[in-house]
C-alpha cells in the first residue's frame, strides 16, 4: 500500500506538470481588436502567465526527484508541490474567470506596436476565453493533491533500494577468495571497524 501512495503522489505531480506545460502551448484567450476586421488575435498560455511553463518545469522535476529523495525532502518537497499548485491554480483561475486585459497586452502590443494599459484597453473591444484555463485549474489541482498526499503519506514511503547501500566489512571479509591478512585488519580499522570481534 506504501509503494501506490507513493507512486500515486509522483503520477498525480507529473501529471498536473505535464497538462499544464502543455496548456501553456495552447491558445487561452482570443482578443478581438476595436480597429480591425481581422481575425481575432490567439493568445498562448505562457504568454498570458508568463509563469506557467516555468511552474509546469518545477513541477515535472520535482515529481522525478521525488521518486529518489529521502524522508525529509519528501515533506520539504510535498509543501513545494503544494505551492506550485496553488499558483498554477489562482494564475489560471484569474485568467479563466476575469479574462483581464494584462493578459493579452503583450500580444496586442506586439501585433499593433501600441503601448500603455490604457491604449492596450482601447483597442480591444472583446476577449474569450478557451477551455484551456480551466483545464490548467484541474492540472494544477492534480499538483496540489499530489503535494498533499505526499504530505500525508511520505512517511510511509520504504527507503531506497539496496543498491545505494554498501556492504559491511565482515560481509566483504566472509566473501574474500583470499585469509584475512594482517593488511586487511588495518583496513578494517580504517574504515571504523574493530578487527578483535
């Protein structure tokens, strides 16, 4: 039961990571400008939160560096998990209910060569808004729940595998193809063990 918390928390970060990299790709808001007949102008995910691909990243990574850090890491990187989500999600939100103008100012500014929030406001006379808001929301909700349930759970999580570990000197010494030498005692004093046991 231990290895599916932990497998569950990592899926849930990797993929909320994943859905929102790639929602920052996509079109979120279509801005119709007051001036022209045009096609209304696409504007991308990352363009309208400069910070979601960057979030989307961290939270990849720390979902992979999940998988191989210890316990106290593990809650240092739950309480990171959760941040990451909670940002994504009050971002997107934003987006996704208010539709605001700074979302789209830099494409209008871009397409126009306008500057100023108070030209940018002018000429465009509608903003939509796509799906993609709101399925960033969910993605950076799955974040958050991974981050919760590795807060919840990471305690539990088994330890890394034996082949991080080293073996004992009286395994290495019981293993030799050769007697155990007066060398081999100096070795063992070394490295902290006690040759009389």
């Amino acid at each position: 039961m231990t290895k599916r918390f932990r497998s569950t928390s990592v899926l849930l970060i990797l993929g909320g990571g994943v859905l929102a990299l790639i929602a920052s790709t996509q079109t979120w808001l279509d801005a119709v400008l007051s001036d022209t007949v045009a096609e209304p102008l696409a504007v991308a995910g990352a363009t309208a939160v400069p910070l979601l691909a960057p979030l989307s990243l961290a939270a990849l990574a720390l979902s992979l560096a999940l998988t191989i850090v210890g316990p106290v890491l593990r809650h240092a990187f739950g309480v990171i998990a959760i941040a990451i989500g909670v940002a994504l999600t009050a971002s997107a939100w934003r987006i996704a209910a208010e539709r605001p103008i700074d979302a789209v100012a830099s494409a209008v500014t871009e397409a126009t060569g306008l500057t100023g929030a108070e030209t940018v406001a002018a000429l465009v006379s509608q903003i939509t808004a796509t799906p993609w808001p709101a399925l960033t929301v969910a993605a950076s909700l799955l974040v958050a729940a991974g981050g919760a349930l590795t807060l919840a759970t990471a305690h539990r999580w088994p330890g890394s595998g034996r082949r991080f570990r080293t073996e004992s000197a009286v395994e290495n010494r019981a293993q030799g193809s050769r007697p155990h030498d007066a060398i081999d005692s100096w070795d063992d004093l070394t490295r902290g063990d006690d040759p009389t046991n």
